[in-house]
C-alpha cells in the first residue's frame, strides 16, 4: 500500500519552544514562551535521529503526525496567507 502524500511545508500558528526543559527553569524559553505564525517543514532531514516536536497534518484523507523544523516566522496573518498563496501553500491553520 503507498504511504499517503503530505505537502513539504504547512503554515501553523504554534508556541515557539526553546527546549525540553521549558519556561518555568529556563530564561531563553521564558524569552521565547509565545505564539507565533511559523512555515514548518514537515519532511525535515535525519528523521527520527534528532529529538523534535510533532504536529497532525492531514493528506488524502488520513492524519499523522509528523515532525518540523521551524523555517520562518511571520508578522501577521495577512503575511503568512501572501506567502502561502505565492509559494502554493494549501496547509494553512492559523
């Protein structure tokens, strides 16, 4: 059976993260412990060799959940959709 396709890049608003020791013992997580828009790629390389966060994205009707480097952050709304329509992004969820 083929493994379902997944776009490469989606673009989420997630909280940004520094490290697994969190806000609450860490000043640089304390610094970065907010929202952001963020493109992710989500087919980033050495898959399952490096510790990374996980997020669901959903392709030919199935979910999983797959891992993502964090690629750009973005300023507003307004500019994330102008990138996405200008790169054909269709994964958007803010």
């Amino acid at each position: 059976m083929e493994e379902p396709r997944f776009p490469k890049f989606v673009i989420r608003r997630i909280r940004q993260a520094h490290c697994a020791k969190g806000p609450a013992r860490w000043a640089q997580c304390r610094e970065m412990d907010r929202e952001a828009i963020a493109l992710l790629e989500i087919d980033p390389p050495q898959q399952g060799l490096l510790a990374r966060r996980v997020l669901p994205v959903s392709g030919e009707g199935q979910q999983v959940w797959r891992e993502f480097d964090m690629v750009r952050l973005f300023a507003s709304e307004e500019e994330a959709r102008a990138y996405a329509h200008q790169h054909g992004i269709a994964d958007v969820e803010l």
